[in-house]
C-alpha cells in the first residue's frame, strides 16, 4: 500500500492564529490613539490570513495521525548506499556529506506519539524531485540522527 501524506492545521498553527487575532481585537477595542487601532486591524488581519494558509503538520491518509516532516540534501554519488541504508539500518547513516549537493533528498516523516517514522529518497530531475524509493517505515529511535 502507497503511503500518503497530506498538509493539516496543527495546534500550534491554530493557537498562533488566534493570539494574532484576540491581540488584535484588544488592541482595536482599548481607547487608543489612531495608529494602535490600525496596527490591531493589521494583526486581526495576519491571523486571518495565517488560519486560512499556515499547515505545517501531516496527516497520514487513511489514519488520522499527525506527523512531523524533516528534510536532508545529499549528493547523487549516495544514492544507491542511501537506498540501502534507509531500508535495512538508518541509524548508521553517514550524515558528513549532508548540504553537499542537492541530488537527493531525504524525507522523514515522524511522531512522537505513535513512535513510528517514514523515510523517503527523493531524486533531483529537473525542476522537481521524483521518488526513487518505497516509504521504509522504522521506529522513531532508529532515524534519531535524521530528525535532530
């Protein structure tokens, strides 16, 4: 089965949403001058704004479970030893040549709460990064040097 990850609203995006707003609203409603009351419209505004766009966490399909995504760039020249290792053992990743190069990305994909993570390869083709290997799903403990 494909595994598929979509954009959600996080808590966090949703509480930074609101504090622009209610700080906004305070600060149109308190007896001030002019320019206090426009810089409220300008956070109700920005809060609007980032509730309507700001997603920073992903929802597995099928499962209602958020996760935390990571990405790490590499050289082409590690492209069959990462698919090899991101398979068998992701703990003895050598992470020396990360930012290298921009030939291949790492995606992972982790939670805290269920333990679990998921780790892609990406391929650089111009213009766009294509998979170039399944999810490999680990425990969370085993690509710890990939989400620090």
């Amino acid at each position: 089965m494909e595994k598929e990850f979509n954009r959600a609203r996080s808590a966090q995006d949703i509480i930074v949403s609101l504090i622009l707003i209610v700080a906004g609203a305070v600060l149109i409603a308190m007896p001030t001058s002019t320019s206090v009351n426009i810089v409220g419209f300008f956070m109700i505004f920005a809060g609007l704004i980032l509730l309507l766009v700001l997603k920073t966490s992903y929802k597995l399909a099928g499962t209602n479970e958020t996760y935390r995504k990571k990405e790490k760039f590499f050289p082409q020249s590690k492209r069959d030893s990462f698919i090899n290792m991101l398979s068998k053992s992701p703990e003895a990743a050598d992470l020396s040549d990360e930012n290298k190069g921009n030939g291949l990305r790492v995606d992972v994909f982790y939670s805290h709460k269920s333990g679990k993570a998921y780790c892609r390869l990406y391929e650089y083709i111009p213009y766009r990064y294509e998979p170039c290997s399944p999810y490999f799903e680990h425990s969370i403990d085993k690509v710890a040097n990939f989400i620090k």
